[in-house]
C-alpha cells in the first residue's frame, strides 16, 4: 500500500511539474530572462556568478571515482563500511541523474538564456536539435543538486531545512544570472530529486 501510495504521489508531481514548465514557458521564462538581461547582467558579481558552475564538473567525477573504489573494494571480498552507504547512494543518484540529463537535453533542444535567447530572442524547443546552444532544458546544475540533497533528505532527515535551502539557493542562482531559465530550474529540480528517491529506495530494497 505504501509503495502504491508513493508512486502515485509521484506521477502527482510528474503532472505537476509538466505543468509548471508549460505555465513558465508561457508566461514567466521570457519576462523574468529579460529583466535580468537588463538590469544587472553587466554586474560584477553576476559575470562572477554565472562561472561558478564551470567548476562544479569535479563533483561528478567525484561520485564516479568513489563507485569505481567501492566497487574494487567490494569484488575484492572485503565488506563496505557503514558510513559509506550515504555517499555511494549520492553517487549512484548523480552519475544516473547526469546520464539523464544529457538524454533529456538533446530530447528537447531548448535555447540557453544567456547567451543565446537573451541576444537574439530565439525561444522555443527544437526536439532532437542538440549541439551547443541548445542544452538549456533541463537544469544539469539543479538536477545534480536536488538528487544528492534528495538522498540526505531521506537518510540525514534531521538537517531537511538546510537541504531545502541549499537547493533553493543553487534554483534562485542559476535563474538570477540567467544560466536557466525558471522552467529549466523547476524540470531539473523534479528530475534530481526523482533520482534521489529511487535510488534511496533501490538501495533499501536490495539491502
């Protein structure tokens, strides 16, 4: 009954989330990627900003390094330590979530906000387009976020506001220096925290 109940709550955030990029694709991507474009894309701290996910890709081949020595260490006969169940389950959830990420970037082939749309305005999604200037939708940044700030909600539930808001600051930041659009935001978001979850409950199923 359980598992009945969470997947329906899920396909309940699915629509929702479908939904909500629609609503901001409407309504809310163009207006709010203008307003930066031209009131404070020529800040400082937003030619700062809007770099600091160049340097984030670390994190990734972080999670790949410590799957390959966990999975050495585990063909080799020798037991896991406790501690590293949260980390690997973190890992296993930002390698999938990255997978997806790129298969869902080419899928629907949306224009960057910057430095695309806000220049030229071009704004719709190409399916299939891929290539550079094409890979806006969805958040790769956001969805990496949400999946391990997923897997701590479920396993480190004591510190769930701080979760909340770390995945809230990384949202405001990618949309206020228009690295994404909102919608970009809200589909990475629903995508990371989708990963999270399952990978928590696969690992518990199999523990």
């Amino acid at each position: 009954m359980k598992s009945s109940t969470s997947f329906r709550r899920w396909l309940a955030a699915l629509a929702l989330c479908a939904v909500g990029v629609a609503l901001c694709a409407k309504y809310v991507d163009r207006p709010v990627a203008d307003f930066i474009y031209a009131h404070w894309s020529h800040e400082s701290i937003y030619l700062f900003v809007t770099h600091i996910p160049d340097r984030l890709e670390w994190v990734v081949m972080l999670a790949v390094a410590l799957l390959l020595a966990a999975g050495c260490w585990a063909i080799a006969g020798r037991r896991l330590a406790s501690w590293t169940q949260m980390p690997l389950v973190a890992s296993w959830a930002l390698v999938w979530t990255s997978t997806a990420v790129l298969a869902l970037k080419y899928i629907f082939g949306r224009a960057w906000p910057a430095p695309v749309y806000t220049p030229r305005h071009p704004y719709a999604f190409h399916l299939f387009h891929g290539g550079p200037g094409y890979e806006s939708f969805p958040s790769g940044i956001t969805a990496g976020t949400a999946c391990i700030l997923a897997v701590l909600w479920i396993m480190a539930p004591r510190l769930r506001v701080v979760w909340a808001a770390a995945l809230a600051f990384v949202a405001f930041g990618l949309v206020a220096t228009n690295s994404h659009f909102v919608g970009d935001v809200i589909g990475g978001g629903f995508l990371g925290v989708t990963t999270g979850w399952m990978s928590v409950a696969l690992w518990r199923r199999d523990a």
